[in-house]
C-alpha cells in the first residue's frame, strides 16, 4: 500500500474515532424515580449553552427533574407518523429539529391545576369579547389575545390559543391549552408555531411544533418515551 494511501486512511480512522467519541459521552438525570444517561449529543443545554447567561442575576433555577432535548429533524421523522422534516421559515426551508423539555416530580404534578389555569384564562378571554376564528390547518379554532397591525390577524405579529371547536372543556384531558405566534414570512403570508404541554405516565412534556407538524403533536410524548426507556441506567 502506498505511503499517501495510509496516511488518508489514518486520517479518515482518527475523524471516525473523533465523532464516535463525542456520542459515546452521556449525563445522569433523574425524572421520578428513574435514572437516564442521555446522550451528549440530545442534550440542548450541552449543544447550545450561553456561558455568560449562568451569570445573569434574577434567572429562575431550573428544577431539579428537568430534562432539556435537543431531537433531530431526521430522527423524527422517521420515529413519528405524519412529522414532516422540513418547514417554512422567513424566507427559506428549515430543518424542523425540536426542543422538548421533560420534567418530572413537583412540577409535573402540579398538571392539572396549571390546565385549569389555562381553560380559566380562555373562558375569561371569551367572556371579554375576544376574537374566536376558525384555523385553516387544524380542525380547532383560534382565540385571539393579541391581533396584528390594524387589528387584523396575520398582519404583524399575532398571539393566539387553540382550542376545539365544540369548547375548550373538549380539551384532552393530558392536554394544556395550546398557545401560539404567529408572524409574516418574506412574502407577508403567516407562518405560526404553537407551544404544546402534554403530561403522560407521570411527566410532562414541554415543546414547539411549527404549523407543518401540528398534527403530530399527540404523538410526541410516546415518542420520547420511547427514546428515554432506551437510555434508562
């Protein structure tokens, strides 16, 4: 074998050692009464730290049974029916990665009277006169806390819940009410994304879906179920 040869093969050897070396790396969480070694390259807080934000005066501690991660594109679309890899951002196409955040212990019981909370907060908005409309991308309905520019929805920048159409008591009952943002694209058409907290078998799960992939919202939860059992210690 040629000298060049050996040396290109050396190199390829040492990059391969490298990138499997950086997903050989795990941290400890626990989440009830259960220990995970998630993988250094799921973790948000890892791939995405600020240094100088730990500095910060006044920042609330993350609890203690708390998980952020950071799942690819690719991963879930082949793990959840119906997730689409890719979505619309401001001008171009966009890998649609997510961030889920997992918790457990207190803050995870404390479910059900922080969807109370939420369905108060809707009943009231309504009670005030707010603006209900039917959303073009799902079988449920807006309730408009901020419009845009002028007052009308999808010009500017616009707050909104999602709620069923026969009620917001239709809610699922591991469901808190849906809350989103929407904005204008290059073109000036809305894109939105919409915050999801969904509890199941004992925790809750925090993240975003972006409009292309809000039909898969339910499906997350058992999705990183799945992922967590595969990292239990």
């Amino acid at each position: 074998m040629k000298r060049d040869h050996i040396i290109v093969l050396a190199i390829a050897g040492l990059g391969a050692a490298a990138m499997a070396e950086s997903d050989l790396g795990s941290t400890s969480y626990r989440l009830n009464d259960a220990t995970y070694a998630v993988p250094h390259k799921y973790e948000f807080m890892r791939n995405f730290s600020v240094p100088w934000l730990a500095g910060v005066k006044g920042l609330d501690k993350e609890p203690d049974e708390s998980i952020w991660l950071l799942l690819p594109a690719s991963e879930l679309s082949d793990g959840v029916q119906g997730y689409k890899r890719l979505f619309h951002g401001y001008s171009s196409d966009v890998e649609a990665d997510m961030v889920v955040n997992v918790l457990g212990g207190k803050e995870a019981r404390e479910f059900p009277a922080d969807r109370s909370r939420d369905i108060a907060m809707v009943r009231q908005e309504l009670a005030n006169g707010g603006l209900r409309r039917r959303d073009t991308t799902t079988v449920w309905d807006r309730v408009y806390w901020l419009v845009g520019e002028e007052g009308t929805p999808g010009q500017g920048g616009s707050l909104f819940y999602l709620v069923p159409r026969d009620g917001v008591e239709s809610l699922p009952p591991n469901w808190r009410v849906p809350s989103c943002q929407g904005s204008p694209d290059i073109n000036g058409h809305e894109r939105f994304d919409c915050r999801f907290t969904i509890s199941d078998k004992g925790l809750t799960f925090n993240f975003t879906l972006r409009q292309e992939n809000l039909g898969a919202a339910s499906l997350i939860p058992d999705y990183v179920l799945r992922r967590l059992k595969g990292w239990r210690a």
